[in-house]
C-alpha cells in the first residue's frame, strides 16, 4: 500500500508541505505554517483527483456531460442534445433539458473544461479549488471562535480529511455538487461569524453572495444562515443598534435572492415543465426515499464511522468534542450559531425520507474544529507539566501528525481507488473509457448513433460523452431503427455478445465488439 501513495509526486509533495507546516507552526512561525497549508492542500487534492482516470458513476458522469453541453449553450441544460425517440421530461437520467440541480457548481466545471479540456481532471478542478480556499475559513473561524491555535489545527484537519477529500474523486454520489454546496454554504456561516465579530458590512454582503451561491447548488438549503441570524437578531432586540442590523440583515438577504431568483425565473419562463417537475422532485426528498436512499433516524450518526473513520468509541469522540466547544466559546452569538448549525442540520435531514451523506455536508468543518479544540487543549496540558521545550514541540509535532494520519484514512482511500482491491470495476471503466475514445478512429466521422451501451450502469452517458454520437442504453426497436434511418443516422451497436439475431443479421448496422 506504501507504494500507492509515496510513488505519487504530488502525494509526496503534499506531504513535505503539510509536515513543514506543522513543523513551522509548532516552532512558533505561524503566518509560514498557515501559507503552507494551501498548496499542501491543492498537492493532496490533485493527488486524488488522479487516482481515477475515468468518471465516475453515478453523479459525476451526468454532471460531467451537462457541464460538457454548457460551453456551448451556458443557460441551456442539456443532458441528451437529440432527443430521438420521445425521451421523458420528467426522468433526470434521461432527458433533453436538464434541471435535476441548481447550475452554479455545472456552469463552474463547464468554465475549467473549456480551459483545460473534456477531461477527469478538469471535471474535479474546481472541487480542488474550492477544498483548498474553504481552509480560510476554517482558519478564521477556527481562531474568531477560540484561538489562531485552534483556527490552524482545523484548518490542518480539514485539508486532510478523508471525508471531504473523497467528495473531489467524484466517489461519492452527489461528488461535486456536495463540495460547492459545502463551500459556499459554510462560506456564509464564516462570513456571518466575522460579521458578529467585527461589525463590518462587508461580511454581511460576503453572506448575502454565498448564501445565494449556496442555494445555485443545492436549492433552499443554502438559506440556513438567515435563519441563524434572525435567531441572533431576536436575542439582541432590546440592544440600541437593533434597527441597524436589522437593515443590514434585509440588504444581506436582498443579495441572496438576487443571486439566485434571476435563474429561477429565467429557467421557470423558459423550461416551464422541466423546471416544475424539478422542483416537483426536491419535495418528494422529503416524504419519500427516492432511489433507494433510505434510512432511520439514526442515518447520520451512523454516518460518523464513514466521516471520522471507525471504531466504535468514534462517533461518541466527535460528538463529545463539539460539545466542549460549545461549552468554551467566548459568546452567546458564537454558541447560537455553531450549534444550531448541527442541532437544525441534523434534526431536520433525519426526518427527511431521503437520506445521503452530503445533506449534512456542512456541519463537517464544526465537528473538525470540535477535535483541533480538544486536540489544543491536550497539548496545553502537556506544556504545563512537561517543563522541556524540546519534548513540548516533539510532542506536539508527533501528536498532530498522529491525528492527521488518522482522519486521512489512508486505508479507505486504498480501498476505494486502488487496482487491488477494485479491480474489476476499476479496470470495467478504464476499458470503457478507453473504447469510446477510440471509436471515433474505427468508424471515422458521420452521423452514427450508438446503441447497446450497458457495459456499466448508464454508460450510454458515457457514450456521449466521449464520442459525441446520440448513445443509448438500450437495444433500438424495429421502428426505432427505421426512424433512425430515415434520420440518416449510421447505427452502431455495441456486440456484448448478447445482441438479439434480428440485430446480428442486420448488414446496415455495424458491431463492434467491447
């Protein structure tokens, strides 16, 4: 397993950078060890983007293809460009017009593929740049709460966490539409804390931007702030500047609709149906358990093990940890809103009939700063009664990057990326990849139409992707097939060796064998 990981350049970069950080932090050079944290975390996060040389199933091949069809018509959605044979409009995997999420983190991926290419890397891009930037926030929110101490070592333990660096490879459903969610929404939370902190407008407009943003990705949601806010209003009614920050309140929230509620209208005037089934669609999360992800109440905090890494004393760690972070904020406006932030986020998605690990996203970088706090406190202890200079920072320096070491997960991130143990799934997508890209030299250029693409779960997205070429998962009808013809598209079918005699025998369609 070693060799996984320190073959890799950018792995053993990143890891040079991060133990340097630590190591300048630790020797009492901060703004050094704080600077360094950000390419350490780039590095750490192009490492893992590359682990996986093909798209990834589900989400991340949909959004890819979107993303891929909005260079060319930004305000236009598209899932399958021809809609040949009467495609659904209410079906999300497979229509024309495309509205199953809010554009923002698309219309991002769209902007690096255009700079960089159609490719995985260029796909995961944006996620990289987004992990990287949210250790600022961490950072400032980390040391407004408590300490700079505090605010470095979250930072540190974000940036090499497992959890939210498995959302940049595109593993998890939901992939990149979680970590934008997660960065602008939390981007909101900081904002809010620096403006309860300081008082200066500009936060409250930083607020109004991202909680807008938040909402381009993941829909009402990324409203949560205000309902902090106006909790923090109500507590300070009776204070001489109420009226004042209740105007500054409103403008904030202005900012926010007027980030989000031009698209809505745009898409609402202009892809009626599609906009409404959409929006028709999100309510059912809530009432039903769509597409198999269900659980019991108890969903989130069984998803800690998956979070934080396992073992049974782990969620009970975590949880402990935040809650001594509450205990030590230095205010009542600080404490309101860190722990309604967990308390509403985890109450309301556990009676939420539909269940995924992202719905919680946000609360992530919380339980984080809940370990660095008890993590500063342990080295405190340490210092008081070890006298040494010298083992007060080879303790310091040991134990943190203990603790780095564990919540990386290095173990899961093996098992999830690596030859070994995904073998034949792994090598299923490579082939698959490395077909479709050479399909176009085998047939030459033409209007074809691919069809019979089930070497994977939708591959026909695959298909389009990579090719271009109308694909279908499905083997086409008689009068498919006719339509087609008469379309003057070329037929292609991909022989699995299950193709029906009718196809075989069939001399105007070619086969080619996966």
């Amino acid at each position: 397993m070693g060799y996984f990981f320190f073959s890799n350049g950018f792995f053993l970069s990143s890891c040079l950078l991060l133990i340097a950080s630590v190591a300048f932090f630790q020797f009492n050079k901060r703004k050094t060890g704080i600077i360094l944290l950000y390419p350490g975390s780039f590095l750490l996060g192009l490492f893992l983007v590359n682990l996986d040389p093909f798209i990834n199933l589900w989400d991340e091949q949909f959004h890819a293809l979107v993303a891929k069809n909005l260079i060319e018509t930004p305000l236009k959605p598209i899932l399958i460009k021809e809609p040949l044979f009467g495609f659904s409009k209410s079906t999300w995997s497979y229509c024309n017009i495309w509205l199953h999420k809010q554009p923002l983190f698309l219309w991002q991926i769209a902007l690096s593929m255009n700079l960089f290419g159609t490719n995985e890397i260029a796909i995961r891009l944006p996620s990289v740049l987004m992990h990287s930037i949210m250790i600022y926030f961490v950072f400032r929110t980390g040391k407004i709460l408590i300490s700079d101490k505090v605010g470095y070592y979250s930072a540190l333990f974000f940036s090499c966490s497992y959890f939210p660096l498995e959302y940049l490879t595109g593993f998890y459903a939901t992939d990149h539409n979680d970590n934008a969610f997660l960065f602008y929404s939390f981007a909101s939370i900081w904002a809010l804390i620096e403006y309860s902190s300081s008082k200066n407008i500009v936060f409250a407009l930083i607020v109004g931007l991202s909680s807008g943003a938040a909402v381009m990705c993941k829909w009402l949601t990324g409203l949560m702030v205000y309902g902090l806010w106006l909790i923090v209003l109500f507590i300070n009614r009776k204070k001489r500047f109420f009226l004042n920050s209740l105007k500054i309140f409103s403008l904030s929230l202005i900012i926010s609709i007027s980030v989000f509620l031009p698209w809505q209208i745009f898409a609402s005037i202009n892809y009626p149906v599609e906009y409404r089934n959409s929006m028709d669609f999100n309510a059912k999360h809530i009432s039903e358990p769509l597409e198999g992800h269900d659980g019991d109440v108890f969903f989130y905090y069984k998803a800690m093990y998956e979070q934080f890494g396992e073992g049974l004393i782990i969620p009970p760690l975590v949880l402990i940890s935040f809650c001594i972070l509450i205990y030590h904020l230095k205010n009542d406006e600080y404490r309101i809103i860190v722990s309604l932030t967990i308390i509403v986020t985890y109450l309301f998605f556990s009676f939420v009939e539909t269940k995924m690990y992202g719905y919680v996203f946000v609360t992530f970088p919380f339980f984080i700063l809940g370990i660095a706090h008890i993590h500063h406190l342990t080295l405190t202890k340490f210092e008081i009664r070890v006298k040494s200079i010298f083992l007060n920072h080879i303790f310091k320096f040991i134990v943190t990057l203990l603790i780095v070491f564990l919540l990386f997960d290095s173990d899961k991130i093996y098992k999830h990326h690596s030859d070994k143990e995904r073998k034949g799934s792994r090598n299923i997508k490579i082939k698959e990849k490395k077909f479709y890209l050479s399909l176009k030299d085998k047939i030459g250029e033409g209007k074809y139409i691919l069809f019979n693409c089930n070497t994977s779960i939708q591959s026909h997205i695959l298909g389009i992707f990579y090719t271009d070429y109308p694909s279908f998962s499905f083997i086409l009808s008689k009068d498919e097939i006719s339509k087609a013809q008469r379309l003057n598209y070329k037929l292609v079918a991909i022989d699995d060796g299950k193709l029906p005699n009718d196809i075989l025998e069939n001399n105007s369609i070619l086969k080619i064998k996966f």
